[in-house]
C-alpha cells in the first residue's frame, strides 16, 4: 500500500468506523446469515421454530413451481439480452456515423426510462396494454391490425412475453449509454480508418466495432443476467405471476411463500435457491463467453 | 456518383427516421400519460390518444384528497433525503480510511462491503422482516432507512475510496503540519475535494431509494408511512381504477425524477454508469 499519513490511534479508528459498520453488520451480514439459517427451519412465523434439516431443500428440488418460476426467469434474461443489448448495440453502433444527425437527444431520450421506478414502468404499461383503454391496442385498430388486438397480460401464453418488454423497453438506455462510453475510448481514427478502407456500415460494424466492444458487451451480458434473475417489481404489479402462475417468476414465487402464504422457512429456502442458481447461470456463461477481462 | 450520393442521401435519412420513431417509442408512454393526466375520466374514455381538449387537475386534486398521494410523495422525500445524507457521510467516512489506511481487520471489512454489491436483496427480506419484527422496528418512519442505507453503503463506499485514493497526500500533510486535527483534516479539507464524486453517490442513492419498492412493500404496513411505489399498488387495488385518477398520481411519482434527470442528465447518466460498471 502507499506511505502511511500521520496514524491516527486506534480509538479513533473506531469511533469513525463503528457506527457505519454495526449498521451495515445490522441490516445485510446478520439478515444473509438468517437467511440461511431460517431456509432449514419450518416456520410461519410464530414460535414455533421446527428444524427440519436440508428437507426444504429437497422439497425445492422437486418444487414444479420453483422451476416453471426459474424457466420463466430464463426466458425474460434471454429476450433482455437479444432485445435490450442487441438494440442498444446497433444503436451504439448508428452513434458512430455521420448519417445519424440528434444524437445527444436520442441518447437523453432513450435513458429516460432507466430512472423511473419498475413499479411505475409496471403501472404505464399495464394501462398501455389494458383491454379497454390501452393504447397498445387503440393503436393496432388504427392502423388496420385490429386482428393483433390481444389481452396482453390475460393470455396464459402470451403473458411472459408481453411481461417482457417493458423490461427490454426500460433499460435499453441504460446498455447503450454503457456501450457508447466504451466507443468513446477507441481512437477516432480507427472508424476512419476503416471508412477510407472503404468498409460499409455493415461490414465495420462487424468487424471494427463488435471485436472492440467484446469486452463490454461481455459485462453487459453479466449484468443483464443478474438483474433478470431477480426481476420482481414489475411482474408484481402488472400480473403478480398470473393468470394463475404463466408469469410467475422466482422472486415473486419467494414472496409469495413468505409473506402470502407465511412459509418464512421454505420462503428463505427459495431464496437462497435464487442465489444460487444466479451464480451458477452467471459462472456458466463466463465460462460459454471464454472469460472477460475481468 | 451523383446516384450513389443521393442513395446515401436517402439512406441516411430513413435511418434518421427509424431512429426517431425509436426514441419517441422511449418517451411516447410517459407522454400519453402525462397528458391523459389532464382529462376527465369522461374525456379519457371517449378518446384515449387524443390531447386534452380541456386540461384539468380535477385528478390530481383527487389524488391528493381520496388517495392520499401528498403523503406517500412526503414519505419517500423524508425516507430518501435522510437516507442519502447517511449514506454520503458513511461511505465518506469508510471510503477515506480505506483509501488511506492500513489497519487491523481492513481486509475483513474492505470484503465484506465490496461482497454486498453482489448480495440480492430479496435473500434479505424475510431475516429483516423478522429482525425489525423482534426489535420493534416495523412499520416506523425511520424502518425504511435502515435497509436502504445499508444496501447503499457497498457502492457508494467503492466509489469515494477509489476517488480519494487519487488525491495528493501532501494536501493532508500540509494540513496536518499546520496543526489541524483528523476530523478538521476530514471534513474541512477532504470533504469539500470529494464534491465531485459526492454528488454521483447522491444521484445513485437518491434514485435507488426513491424508487425501492421490495422493503418498503414488506416492512411497511400502515398507510400514514408508505412511500410512492408501494402507494400506488396500494391505489389501484383499493379504489375502483380510475384510469385518469391512477395516472396522475403515477405523474407525481416520476415528475421530480424526470425534472431531476433533464436538469442533469448528463451528471445522471455517468453516475448510474459509473455505478454498474463498478470502474
């Protein structure tokens, strides 16, 4: 480490760093350690604590629900990689060139949704899909698709899909704004190169700007998986996991047992299944991506 | 030539427009409702798309008088402003002995801040319920701050360390050859040096707070305290929906983000980028 300043004693030390340390042992080391603790107890939040050993793990191994839940999980992270970072990439990909005139407001514009609230995107667009007074389907009559006009969020089959796109539609910004940063870094004079080599938007884009952006679409990729994995706001609010559990993901299916149904044991189970397996998705895709720089 | 230059021509400006279409797709949604905002539940469904013909804030005033909307926009302000201020003094105080201090257990602590970056949160929400539920601390004006603190802390201290580790000791030497003890060293002269990286870490806590919804829908029960995102779930479920009603109380939710987010966005952007990409 670098040369040390004048120390100050001992006491001072923890005068400054006990308060900000008891709070944090408080509210996130204690409540991760019960967690684990409370995952092999069958509770419902009386005294009555009865343990039961590693038999709601066993249970969450052949829990359908869970893994319909963890399948849903999967399918809304896959679109969100397709959706949020392939668009955002293409994007990123325009702001490089002449041709694309407004590109500080594009770049405002298409972040916006980024800090809004996900309860609030949930809201927006369950009035957008409403049946009666969504737009989403006021607009499909207008121009002559009224046969597309669909109960977005009642249809059982449609429902993770429709629950998707809010999703892909709020963080867009937010993969684009981190892929520009990372254009920015590259020497102008690479593009240009590349231009005078007579490269068309097609080809450069594949062979100048995706090799140099590896690296960063590598950790978009990463992030996007973690977020997904505990995706619950929205789905809370636009369909709470139904109709009957077609959009039920893992977070919800875990507050549903600890807080509907009052199952904390089982309920702290799930969740550290959720950790879980959202370390074993992201290990693995490290591993299918051959390993970012970090 | 003169083909190919007006083939670009209009290349360039089909992309131009599909790009527009894109980013008007953005905003279209929280314009429509802004905008529906403004029009009777009469007006609105009659025509859905259409402007206002007559604005009014009969709803907001609605909002407001039956939905209680002024509370929940009080209580998160209350929750966010006191929780920001905790956080940035925290991570100040955490981040400078980290940047500049060898000590007994750094290694330990240093660990176990940087690993709750990686903790999701929803692991933490039933061992909280019950924690808050043995100490008394449910449903409190002051219950949310706890978890929100303590969930900011991680980043907020990533960033202040690495940014003070950048600064010249000799600032702090000088200071403490002119006789200046370590809290006036702290917050007198590195304090004011930080300001940069302080208003990202108000930006990122600000926002994540204002918007946090899993803790402030489980450990919040009685009206009177919730905050915006657990109010309105709480507004659509109680009332009979009215559309108009509901959107402009969702209006009062986002408009001081979205106010805050035009005024700096640039400032907003690189913090939250700053932020997920943890350097």
């Amino acid at each position: 480490m670098e040369r040390q300043l004048f120390k100050p004693r001992a006491r001072i030390f923890i005068a400054y760093l006990s308060l900000p340390v008891l709070w944090y042992l408080f509210v996130v080391v204690v409540p991760l350690v019960l967690a684990i603790r409370y995952s092999l107890y069958e509770w419902s939040g009386g005294p009555k604590m009865k343990f039961v050993g590693l038999s709601n793990y066993i249970q969450l191994i052949h829990d359908y629900d869970f893994w319909f839940s963890f399948k849903n999980n999967l399918i809304i992270t896959l679109l969100c990689i397709i959706g949020q970072i392939g668009i955002a990439f293409i994007l990123a990909a325009l702001m490089t060139t002449q041709a694309l005139k407004f590109k500080e407001f594009h770049r405002t514009v298409i972040f916006l949704p980024v800090v809004l609230s996900p309860v609030v995107i949930g809201f927006i667009w369950m009035l957008m899909y409403n049946q009666q007074i969504g737009i989403l389907n006021w607009v499909l009559r207008a121009i002559g698709l009224g046969t597309l006009v669909k109960p977005w969020l009642d249809d059982p089959k449609l429902v993770i899909y429709s629950v998707s796109v809010p999703l892909i539609w709020q963080y867009i910004g937010f993969y684009l704004v981190i892929l520009m940063a990372s254009l920015q870094s590259i020497p102008k004079e690479i593009f240009e190169a590349a231009e005078i080599d007579g490269a068309d938007g097609f080809k450069r884009t594949i062979y100048v700007i995706l090799p140099l952006l590896s690296d960063t679409l590598k950790v978009s990729i990463m992030l996007c998986i973690a977020g997904n994995m505990k995706v619950f706001d929205h789905i809370y609010v636009m369909t709470g996991g139904g109709p009957g559990k077609s959009s039920m993901v893992m977070a919800q299916y875990a507050y549903n047992n600890s807080f509907i149904m009052f199952k904390l044991g089982y309920g702290s189970t799930i969740s550290v299944g959720i950790l879980v397996l959202s370390l074993v998705i992201i290990l693995l895709s490290r591993k299918l991506m051959g390993g970012s720089e970090k | 030539m003169n083909i190919k230059k007006i083939a670009f021509k209009i290349g360039a400006l089909i992309l131009n427009i599909l790009v527009m279409i894109l980013s008007l797709s953005a905003i279209f949604p929280i314009v429509w409702l802004i905008y529906s905002s403004l029009k009777t539940e009469r007006e609105f469904a009659l025509s859905i798309a259409s402007l206002p013909a007559h604005p009014t804030f009969e709803n907001y005033v609605n909002a407001i008088k039956t939905a209680k909307m002024h509370i929940y926009f009080f209580n998160s302000l209350f929750t966010t402003v006191i929780s920001v201020i905790l956080i940035v003094i925290f991570s100040f105080i955490v981040g400078y002995f980290f940047a500049r201090y060898q000590f007994k257990g750094r290694t330990l602590l240093y660990t176990m801040f940087l690993a709750g970056m990686l903790i999701p949160i929803h692991a933490l929400l039933v061992p909280l319920f019950v924690q808050f539920k043995v100490f008394g601390l449910l449903d409190r004006r002051i219950t949310l701050i706890f978890p929100y603190v303590g969930l900011g802390l991680p980043m907020a201290i990533f960033l202040m360390e690495n940014f003070i580790r950048d600064i010249p000791h000799e600032i702090e030497e000088a200071a403490y050859i002119d006789g200046a003890t370590l809290t006036q060293t702290l917050f007198r002269i590195i304090l004011p040096i930080c300001k940069p990286i302080i208003s990202t870490v108000v930006i990122l806590s600000a926002l994540s707070t204002w918007n946090e919804f899993s803790f402030a829908l489980v450990l919040i029960k009685s009206d009177a305290l919730k905050t915006l995102p657990v109010g309105l779930t709480n507004f659509s479920s109680q009332y009979t929906v009215k559309y108009t009603q509901l959107m402009a109380a969702i209006t009062i939710a986002i408009l001081p983000v979205i106010i805050t987010y035009l005024a700096f966005n640039k400032k907003v952007i690189q913090g939250l980028v700053a932020g997920a990409v943890k350097g």
